[in-house]
C-alpha cells in the first residue's frame, strides 16, 4: 500500500510539473506583452519598464519557469530596495490587477469552493442514490415513474435556470433565506450562518448532479440484479431484502464512489455557473474574473490547481477503489 | 428407493413483447434418493426453466407456472408451485440446492469465499456464526480443496474455474440438502477438469444419499454419471428411459440426431452430423410434432399425423417411453440399423 502511495505520488508530482510546463508556456507564448497588463490606463513607458523587470519578464522563458517553481518552494521577492514587496511561500506569483500575492487569494476563494463542493457533494449522493435505489427497488411503479420525471427535469434544466429560480423565489420573494450579502462564514465560526449561506448554491448543484447519480444507481442496481452471484445468493435462501439491500448495493458502491471522486474534482475546478449567481467569491469566479482581465498569474494558478485537484482526486479514488474491489490488486 | 421429487405436468410460459414463450410444456418427471436423473436437450429446450421453477427462482411477474412439483423436504412433501414466498425461501438452499453452469460469475466477487459459504448455512440457522464457519471449512474440506481455512478468506477472483465449481458445491451442500440440481456444472469447465467434477458429484452423491437432477447438453457426461435420462425438445420431454436405454436402443427420432451428433473417434474419419435445421420457435408451436421440420422418419409415419397431431408420451416398457407416430417396432428396427453404421 505504501510503495503504491509512494509511486503514484511520485507519477502526481511528475504530472502536475508537465502540467505546470505546459500551461506556462501557453501563457509566455501568447502574442501580447503580459509586462503592458500590469498597470491600468494611466500607464507610461517607464511603469512598464519597471514592471517588466519587476516581475522577471525580461529573463528567458526557462528562467521565468524557474523562478515560478522555486518560488512555490522558497517564496519570491520581486524588485529590489525599497519599491521591493515579497510573497512567502508557497509563492504562486503576483497578481498586479488586485495588487496582491496570487496565494493569498487562493486561499481566500479555496475554502469557499470546497464548502459548496463538498456539501452539494453530500446531498446529490444523498439524494441520487437514494432515488436511485427506491427506483430500482420498485421498478415501473409509480416511485419508478416519479424519479424519471425527476431526472428528466433535472437534467434539461441548466443550473444556471434553477440557480436563479431558486434565488428568486426563495430568497427575495418568499424571503426563506436571506440573500447571502453579508459574506462567508466560516463552519468552525458559526455552523448556522454557513450552512443559511450556502444552502441554496448546495441545492443548485446538487439537483443536477442528483439526476446523474439517480439514473446511474438505478442502472447498475437493476444491472446487478440480474448477475449470476445473486440467483446464487437467492439459491441459498438468501431473502430479497438482503439480496438487494447487501449483496446488490455493495456492487454498485465501488463505481459509484469513482463516479463521485472525479466529479468533485471537477467541481473544484468549475463550478462557475453556481458561484456566478450567488455571488460567491470562489475559485470559479476567480478564474473567470482572471481570464477577463487577463491576470496571467491567477489564471496560471487557477489552471494548475484544478489540475492537482484531478489528479490527487484521482489517486484517491484509485485507493477507495483498491479497498473496495478485492479484485484490484494495489503493489 | 425413496422419491425425492416428482415434477408433473409442469407448464412455464413467459408473456414477451412478441408472444407468450411456452418454455416448459407438460414436463413430467421423478427423481428418487441415491440416482442421478439428467435432462439433455439442445440449446433453449426449457432444461433451465425446469430447474430454476423446482428451486422457486422464477420472477413472480414473469412467469407463468402451472403443474405440480412435489419436492421432499427431509421427508414432508411440498408443492414448490403453490408456496408462498417466504415457504419457498426456507425451502432453497436447505432441501434443494442448486449449482450453475458458470462457477466464474456465480460466486460473489467482493466477498471472501468463508462468509459466502457460511452465509447459506446463516440463513437457515440465524445466530450460529460459529458453526457456520467451521461447516464452510468442513465443506471446502470434503470438495477437495486445500487448506481450506487459510482458502476461506480469500476471494473468488483467487481461484480456478474448476477450484471456484468445487467452492459451489460446497455451498450447495451447506445444508446437507437431499436434492441437488446441477445447471450444466462442467460446461464452462477443461475436459480434464469436468470429470473430476462429475467424479467429485458422483462421491458426494453417495456420502449424502442425495438425489441429483443433471442439466446439460453434452451426451458423454450423460453416459458417465447419469442413471436415467430426459431428453428434451422445444419444451416438452420427447423419450424418457434408462441411461442404456436412450444410449443403445433410442426411440425418439430426435435422440437418435443427438446421438449421432456426438463427435467420436472413427476410422473413416466422418464429419459431425449435426441435426440440420434449428428447433422451432417457443412462441406459436405449430400444430403437430414440434420435431417435424427437421425430421427424417416422417415418411414412416402411417398417418401423416406428423404435422397435425402431437405425438404422446408412450411406450410398450413402462420405464422407455418415447413421443412419436411412428410404430415404436418400426422405429427400432430402423435406429438399430443406423446405430450399427454408426459403429462401423
Ligand atoms: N425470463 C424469460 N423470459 C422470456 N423467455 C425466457 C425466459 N427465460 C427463458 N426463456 C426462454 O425459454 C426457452 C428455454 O430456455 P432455457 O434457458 O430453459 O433453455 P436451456 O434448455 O436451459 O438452454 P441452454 O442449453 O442454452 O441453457 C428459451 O427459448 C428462452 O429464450
Ligand atoms: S412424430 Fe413424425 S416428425 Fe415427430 S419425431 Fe416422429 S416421425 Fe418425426
Ligand atoms: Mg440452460
């Protein structure tokens, strides 16, 4: 178990540097001067110069990736003498469009991500699989027929639809809900305020996910249902509460978990839509705040932490997976 | 000899979107403690519906079952057909167990073999956690496999095709059942392995004086181990007798393509002779015998009832019973001539 930890990080780390390589030499050969972007319309000749020198955008390509990398590790200084200013490490650069460490607002907007990830997370597994199981159980009867209606709204009405709906009628016309102005708390600070701030974006995503979820557990519960290993199991005297609720179930866990680990992953990265109409100050926006502004540094940062967010999620799952399947041998 | 079950007039049908399937139509049939009773047949004959509605295992929706099939639970007598659900439970892997051809998907993959076996013995015994595990090693023992203990935690994936089929019959004889039925349990297996198996199912029979109802369509497993024979087609049971009955003085037409079906060292070096045509369709079975089409004998036949009547189980033996118009001493005569160059 430990070699295979130890060599799949070793395989992560080696990604995430290609990754890393990749996405900055995208970004170095894009056919604008990044040094022009760092100062607004008042700018002059002698700012950009500065600014370019600043911010080691006259070295080499190779020089700037490596002073990228090695400031993750030793943190970086930018300038010299007294116009100097330094981000500690782990350094992801300097956003001059917010006039700020580009960590910083990482780790400003990361949490909030999370939060809504993995509390959407929790209801659509909640509220998929149970349907999906109440679906299969009581297959072309009337929960059966209800779920599908489920699922086919579900999945036609785009986040962005029940998003606003949502927020419209719950929040400003019913006022269930207060519009969520007065900013993020932390669950540690104050559960309630967390949980009545996050609420609604949690139901958003997590009725779209659901529908997925749903339509897969039904799926492979009535795939599984007809298997070999359960007519056995039935052979044996086995009744049918057991034949569904253990052996049937425990099939369908391991590829359902795989299921929910990647789609978190890709949540991290891109839950834009949701964070869009609730106003949340996550990862998403920050991406797509710094693709409009052409914040190179945040972009470059953004990308390869959704990159890291796959590919560790996915070394997660691979050992959930191992845990799960006795088949899949881990050495 | 006691009768361990009897099977009469069994009909299974099954509403499709294109008809009703007439599975299983009028089967009748025993099996008695200590024999070993087989059903050959080609493929979708109706072995497996017939098996699968003595273990109560058909879908209550889907299919359409009528008869009887009087079944000794150590003794008391039960018709499967008209228990209820909970009754047919309790009856499974207790008074008939039941092993299935594939042993690579029949076995739960992500549970260890140990808790698979003792889980059966579970069921009918509630609490006895104990007991359970020290019969599933007691069983691994008796099939053959080694070090059962340590091979009782380990997972199907772990073992052999012919290893896993042993692990199943321990599991079917968990509870020390009287009737075991075998679905085609050496198809899926290497031919050196079969026999071991058949060898093994032949030990245990004797050891628990069971009675085993053997499903296949392989006329050389039939020869080894069976002690009277059903051979099937479209549905219904066309010659009944004992095994060297059907092997050396077969009546029904089809029997007689069966048997020279078998692929056999001979000295000319012939060609397999399959029955030419395909068994007729289980929705709408024409009228007549459901053999006819493909036929050879027809022109035998004094009324050309062939195509218009079915033919009835019969016989001039109680024990040999065949369906089919033509006289039975025509037919004897005429299958023993073909026998013999097939000998040849
Ligand atoms: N649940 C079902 N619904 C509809 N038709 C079925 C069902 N089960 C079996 N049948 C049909 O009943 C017929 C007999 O099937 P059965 O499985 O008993 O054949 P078999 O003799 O066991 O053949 P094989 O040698 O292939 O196992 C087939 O035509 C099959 O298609
Ligand atoms: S009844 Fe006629 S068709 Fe049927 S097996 Fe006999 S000879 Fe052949
Ligand atoms: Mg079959």
């Amino acid at each position: 178990m430990l070699k295979f930890i130890g060599r799949r990080a070793l395989f992560a780390a080696m990604t995430i540097l290609i990754v890393s390589a990749v996405v900055f030499a995208i970004f170095s050969f894009l056919p604008f001067d990044p040094a022009s972007l760092t100062c607004g319309q008042r700018c002059t000749k002698q700012i950009i110069a500065a600014n370019r020198i600043r911010l080691g955008f006259d070295q080499p390509v190779y020089v700037q990736y490596w002073l990228f990398l090695s400031g993750i590790f030793a943190g970086r200084t930018y300038g010299a003498g007294s116009a100097a200013f330094s981000c500690p490490a782990p350094s992801f650069g300097y956003s001059f469009n917010e006039n700020a460490c580009v960590t910083d607002m990482l780790r400003e907007s990361l949490p909030i991500t999370i939060s809504l990830a993995v509390g959407a997370l929790i209801m659509w597994l909640l509220l998929g699989i149970g349907l999906g199981i109440v679906a299969a159980k009581f297959k072309n009867r009337w929960p059966d027929t209800g779920s599908s209606v489920f699922v086919l709204l579900a999945t036609s009405l785009p986040t962005f639809v029940t998003g606003l709906a949502l927020l419209i009628w719950v929040s400003i016309k019913w006022h269930f809900i207060p519009l969520s102005l007065n900013g993020y708390t932390s669950i540690f600070d104050n559960p309630w305020k967390f949980c009545v701030y996050f609420i609604l974006p949690w139901i958003t995503l997590a009725i779209a996910y659901a529908a997925i979820y749903t339509r897969f557990t039904r799926a492979a519960l009535l795939e599984t249902l007809g298997e070999d290993y359960i007519r056995t199991a039935r052979a044996k005297g086995v009744g049918e509460r057991v034949v569904f609720f253990k052996h049937t179930l425990r099939a369908v866990l391991a590829p359902l978990i795989t299921l929910a680990g990647l789609d978190f992953a890709g949540l991290i990265g891109g839950a834009i839509i949701t964070e869009t109409i609730f106003n949340l100050p996550g990862l998403g926006r920050l991406t797509l705040r710094s693709v409009y502004e052409f914040d190179l540094p945040v972009v470059l940062a953004t990308t390869i932490l959704a990159a890291v967010v796959v590919i560790v999620m996915n070394l997660i799952v691979d050992m959930l997976y191992a845990v799960l399947d006795p088949r899949v041998r881990i050495t | 000899m006691s009768e361990l079950l009897r099977i009469e007039d069994l009909h299974v049908s099954f509403k499709t979107d294109d008809g009703i399937v007439r599975a299983v139509d009028g089967v009748s049939l025993t099996l008695s403690a200590g024999e070993t009773v087989a059903i050959v047949g080609e493929s979708g004959s109706g072995k497996t519906v017939t098996s699968l509605s003595v273990m109560g295992l058909h879908k209550k929706g889907q299919a359409e079952i009528s008869g009887s099939i009087s079944l000794s639970d150590h003794g008391v007598f039960k018709d499967v057909v008209h228990l209820s659900d909970d009754e047919i439970r309790d009856i499974r892997g207790r008074a008939v167990s039941m092993i299935f051809q594939d042993p690579m998907s029949s076995l739960h993959p992500y549970y260890k073999i140990g808790n698979q076996l003792a889980e059966g013995y579970l069921v009918h015994n509630p609490g006895k956690k104990k007991e359970a595990m020290a019969r599933a090693i007691e069983m691994l023992d008796l099939v053959g496999i080694p070090e059962p203990a340590k091979r009782a935690k380990e997972f199907p994936h772990q073992f052999s095709g012919g290893m896993r089929q042993r692990v199943m019959i321990a599991m079917a004889l968990m509870n020390s059942p009287q009737i075991l039925i075998a679905d085609e349990p050496t198809t899926a297996l290497d031919v050196t392995v079969q026999a071991q198996i058949l060898a093994l199912l032949s030990k245990l029979k004797k050891e628990f004086n069971m009675g085993i109802l053997l499903i296949t369509h392989d006329l050389g497993v039939v020869a080894q181990v069976a002690d009277r024979v059903n051979v099937m087609y479209a549905g219904r049971i066309v010659e009944e007798g004992p095994v060297d009955d059907i092997f050396y003085s077969p009546l029904a037409p089809y029997t007689l393509g069966l048997l020279k079906s078998v692929p056999r060292v001979s000295k000319n070096n012939e060609r397999l002779k399959a029955i030419p045509g395909q068994p007729p369709s289980l929705i709408n079975l024409p009228v007549g015998c459901p053999f006819a089409p493909r036929c050879e004998f027809k022109q035998h036949s004094s009324e050309s009832g062939c195509n218009t009547t079915r033919p009835e189980l019969l016989g001039t033996s109680p024990t040999h019973r065949s369906r089919c118009h033509v006289p039975e001493k025509l037919r004897s005569e005429l299958f023993a001539a073909e026998l013999k160059e097939l000998q040849a």
